[in-house]
C-alpha cells in the first residue's frame, strides 16, 4: 500500500513550509504550526525514506518475523481478488510518483475549494437529516435505500446489533442537536430542542446498552443544554424563551434509568444492558467489555457536576478504578471483556479497537474536563504499556530498517501477539496522539489508515495487516478516521490533512449515497449496501467533516476551549467542572494509583494466559 510516500508528502510538505517561512521571516524548521506542536521531520530521512533494499528478502525486518518469534498460518483472504493485488504491491507503496508531485498535489488548498468542501459537507448531512425527519422522525434511525423508519427490533429481543442502540427514543434527532449548532442553523437546533422535549420520553419498554445510551442519547442532551445556557454565547444567543433545562431534567431522568446496572455487581462494574422501565434483565449476562464499562465518566462527571449530585460521577468512577485494579501486573495492559462478578478476564486481548478504544480516550478526556490527577496518571501508565506492548514496527515513524509503526492486538498477560489484525475503531487513536501532544506519531499513524482509505474508498471493519486484505468488509460510515484528519490539521495546519479530507468527503458522496440518506456499505470492494444509517453518521462523521473545511466556525475562535466526547458532542472545558458541590468522595485520591495494585493474581484456572 501507499503509506511510505504519505509520510514522504508530509515530510517534503514541512520543509516546503519552513523553508518558506525561513525566507520571507527568518524562522527556522522548528516553527510551531496551530497548537504550539512542533514536526521534527528532518531533511536527512529522505534518503531513508526513498532508498529500496536490494537484494534482500522483502519479508525481513516485517512484523510478522519479528513479533514475537511466531509463525503465521497462511489463512484464506475474504476477498480472492484483494489477496491476489496485495502479493503484488507492497502497502508501502501506496503512491506512485516523486517528491515534487507531492509539493505540487499537496502543499496548498485553495480558499475557494475549502470553501466548496465545507459546502459539500453541509449538503451531506442536511440531505441525511432533512430525510430523517420527513420519512423516520420519531423513529431512531433512517433507512436510507427505502426511505422508512427504522425503531428496536421487538420481534427479536436477541438483535443487540439493533436492540443496544434503539431505544425507541428519536435516538437521531437528539445524537444530532449540537450538530446543527455547528453549522450554524440556530432556528432548526431550537425547534429541534422543542420537538424533543415535546415528544422523547425515556419511559420505555427497551433494553439498551448502558454505553450507547450513555455517548449517544446522555451526551447529547448535556452538550445540547450546556449549548443552550453557556453565558459566553458561542453560537449567538440561542437560548430561547421558555427553555427550563428540560434537556437536563431528560438527562438526569435518563441517567437515573441506567443506574440499576451498577448496583447488584460484586466488582463496581456495571452490567452491560438495562431496561428502562424495569432495570437489569433477569437474563442479563455478568459480562461486559472495558470500553463499555469505563466510559461513562465524561458524561456521567458532567452531569453529577451540574446538579450537584455525585452519585453518578461516583459509580462511574468506581467502574473505571475497578477495570484499573484488575490489569497485569506484568505489562499493566487491561483485556478486553470482564466478568462483573468475579472480576476474572473473559477476553484477554489488549488493543486500541472495539472494546478498548474509548477507554483510554476518556481517561484523558476526564482530566482534560476535570482535572482529576488520578485521571491522567492512569492515562500516562496505559499509553506507556501500549507503546511498550502493542507497537511493533521500527522504532521511528520515517527512519530505520523494518516496517513502520503498527500497534496490534496483543495477549494481556504476556504482550504477545494475538491476531494479525486492525480494526476500523483503532483510527481514532492518532485523534488522541494528538491531544497527548504526540504529533509525529499521530502523522504515522493516520497515514496508515489513510493508505487504507485510498485503496477501498472506505475503512474496512477489520484489515488483516499481514495479508494486506480486509478481514470483515463493511462500513457503517463510522467517523473515526475523520475525527483524527480534523485534529491534526488543527494541531499542524498542513493542507494534507485538508486533502485527506476532500478524499473522504468525495468518497463517501460516490459510494455512500442513495435516494434518500448515506448508507452503510456491506463490502468495501464492490461497494454493495445495507439499508442503515447509522446516528454517528450524522453526529459524528459529517461534523467532522464541516469543521475540517470551516476556519472561521466558533469552536475554532482562540478564547473558546471545547473537547468532544466520544459521540462527538461539544463540551465546553470549563472551569464550573473543575468544582464539586460535595465533599471528596474518593479518599486517598491522590495515592490511589499506589494503593489500587495492578492484578498479582494468578489468572483463574479455567482462563490461561495465552
């Protein structure tokens, strides 16, 4: 694939820039680009870069020789035709052309394309969201191919794929509120907040998953409300008459609905699912995975926050200290699904995609918006385990023998290696590096992904890196490799990232759209489709995608500080959430990390270690 001559672009477009800079100014290459993050590409490693090994078998120095010392079974490829294109062609070799094209491709993005692409996206989702609400409102979802509502799958209780996000609460409508604050449209946000507060009720016959709810529905309504009433009016004065935090006392109603999953569990961890009317299900399962039990903290933080309640931060917090105490004491790596009962892990792999993913994000997060030191103690152990453990590859992003960085599925006990493959999730993980201040390997890590997206017009749900193939072939329009594209242009201001996104924004036009919405794609390859639109698309990826190309949009204005939750939604980072309404509920905060051991047990008798 292409991600050598991504990175090569990147690092000619650097120098390009401070030799620039250095001739009109005086500034060296270490000038600092957007939020004071400094690309340290050096002229030196073009050599590196450029230079093809002669005479030596392309497989040495590649992950799979060097991981471990383990031997791969040569597997079939879903896709023949797919496995047979990637024996030919590297995915080092994604781009065919020299350096000069590069400068010439990438090194500028008109003010009159921007301007176009920002168009373009707002187009994208006013054509899902106006489809929305004529064919499904007040159903959750759209089905964008035969233009219907889409609601819980009552027929078939056992349909989580449907059942955890559906809850027979306009779940689009409400995912998508803050959305339309950001592009602007302050008369259609507010007569959505009315239809919402008309019409969504939480008193509902629906088993939903605890996280879903949480991100999606939960999130919202705080983002929506905290929109509403922030005194420094980012949007305007979008307030209107007659509003009595009723997006907050739907919230906190939500909230109180979803509680029952963490009572009854031996451990603090909550159950993965509940009834809202009923609470836990008598048939409930005692497991659940990492990422749905510890990323509730955000959400859940905010809210405890601005009622004056700490019963939510606090069982939130709980969970997360929980899932912390049981790590490896020999890696400090969590595994990925964990029985809430006996604390003994199910799932042992480790990595940064589904079931892990937003773990890590709000650990960060959480301290960003809280300012809990124990918050980022806990992010720092686990981004040093996973640089430890999960990163393969050379050394260096662009310099150096061996293949590239990758971080991979490992066993949670003994780093090894698990599978031989990456999910579409994981490419949330560069939008991370960023926030964590580690930019250059964001760069090297976006790249790879992008090499992915230039080859299919979409990320694959899973990609094995070994036969360079897809694994799992659908794409339900998820936004994570856009969320990523959007923080690095903000962190470097390269137009790279800006042409990164005008690939995607165009891609998703030609193979995504349909007559009435986006669809998800069954098969990247040939590009057949499922008849769902999935909330995120709308919240998330098309969001995302507008703010790439919006300079002047008012999250952007220096004096106005905001983070994303995993959903998307818009928080402020204010200092109203820096203080609580309550006394320490969490003694011996400062030494938790100290007294919280990880796990020295043993593993159970009936789970091995490898």
């Amino acid at each position: 694939m292409q991600w050598r001559s991504i990175v090569v672009g990147l690092v000619v477009l650097r120098l390009s820039l401070s030799c620039v800079l250095w001739l009109a100014f005086g500034l060296g290459p270490n000038v600092s680009l957007g939020f004071n993050f400094h690309l340290s590409f050096s002229l030196h490693k073009l050599d590196l870069l450029f230079r093809e090994e002669k005479g030596t078998d392309p497989r040495d120095n590649s992950w799979s020789q060097r991981i471990h010392g383990h031997k791969y079974e040569e597997t079939a490829s879903t896709c023949a035709k797919v496995e047979e294109e990637s024996l030919k062609r590297s995915y080092l070799s994604f781009f065919d052309g020299n350096k000069d094209e590069y400068v010439r491709r990438y090194s500028s993005f008109p003010d009159t394309l921007k301007a176009k692409m920002k168009g373009m996206a707002k187009e994208m989702f006013y054509f899902g969201y106006d489809n929305y609400m004529k064919y499904a409102f007040p159903e959750d979802e759209l089905n964008p191919i035969d233009c219907e509502g889409r609601g819980p799958d009552v027929l078939n209780p056992s349909n989580i794929n449907i059942n955890d996000v559906l809850g027979n609460y306009s779940l689009t409508l409400i995912d998508t509120l803050d959305t339309l604050l950001v592009l602007g449209n302050v008369t259609e946000f507010q007569r959505a907040v009315r239809l919402v507060i008309d019409t969504v009720s939480f008193d509902k016959d629906s088993t939903v998953q605890v996280f879903e709810a949480n991100i999606r529905i939960l999130g919202s309504l705080i983002s929506s409300h905290i929109l509403l009433t922030d005194p420094k009016h980012p949007f305007g004065r979008v307030v209107f008459e007659g509003y009595d935090n009723e997006l907050l006392h739907l919230a906190h109603d939500l909230a109180v609905r979803l509680l029952p999953a963490f009572e009854n569990t031996s451990t603090g961890i909550p159950y993965p699912r509940v009834n809202l009317k009923t609470g836990v299900p008598p048939d409930s399962i005692n497991e659940t995975c990492t990422a749905g039990a510890g990323s509730l903290l955000v959400e859940f933080g905010i809210l405890s926050r601005l009622i004056g309640d700490s019963t939510f931060e606090w069982v939130a917090r709980r969970a997360v200290r929980a899932l912390w105490s049981l790590r490896s004491n020999e890696t400090g790596l969590l595994g990925n699904v964990v029985n809430i009962q006996t604390g003994q892990w199910v799932g042992k792999q480790s990595g940064l995609g589904a079931g892990m993913d937003s773990f890590y994000e709000y650990l960060l997060k959480s301290y960003i918006l809280f300012g809990e030191k124990e918050d980022y103690r806990m992010f720092q152990a686990s981004y040093e385990s996973i640089q430890n453990h999960m990163r393969r590859g050379r050394e260096s992003c662009n310099e150096g023998e061996g293949d590239p960085p990758l971080y991979v599925n490992v066993n949670m006990f003994s780093g090894e290696i698990m599978n031989t493959w990456i999910d579409s999730l994981q490419a949330f993980f560069p939008g991370l590096q960023v926030l964590n201040g580690d930019v250059d390997n964001a760069i090297c890590l976006h790249a790879f992904y992008y090499a992915i997206w230039k080859r299919f017009g979409a990320l694959p749900e899973r990609y094995n890196w070994q036969l360079q193939a897809p694994d799992v072939l659908f794409y339900p329009l998820r936004p994570e490799l856009v969320e990523s594209t959007y923080l690095l242009y903000q962190a470097t201001k390269n137009p790279f990232y800006l042409h990164v996104g005008m690939d995607i924004l165009q891609s998703l036009e030609k193979n995504a759209k349909v007559r009435c919405g986006y669809a998800t794609l069954h098969h990247v390859v040939d590009k057949s489709k499922e008849d769902r639109m999935e909330s995120f698309f709308l919240s998330e990826t098309c969001k995302y995608l507008y703010l790439l190309f919006d300079e002047d949009n008012p999250l952007h204005k220096s004096d106005n500080k905001y983070i994303f939750t995993t959903e998307g939604h818009v928080v402020p980072i204010d200092k109203r959430f820096r203080e609580k309404q309550w006394n320490n509920l969490f003694p011996c905060e400062e030494g938790v990390l100290a007294e919280t051991q990880p796990n020295n047990r043993p593993p159970p008798s009936n789970i091995s270690n490898v």
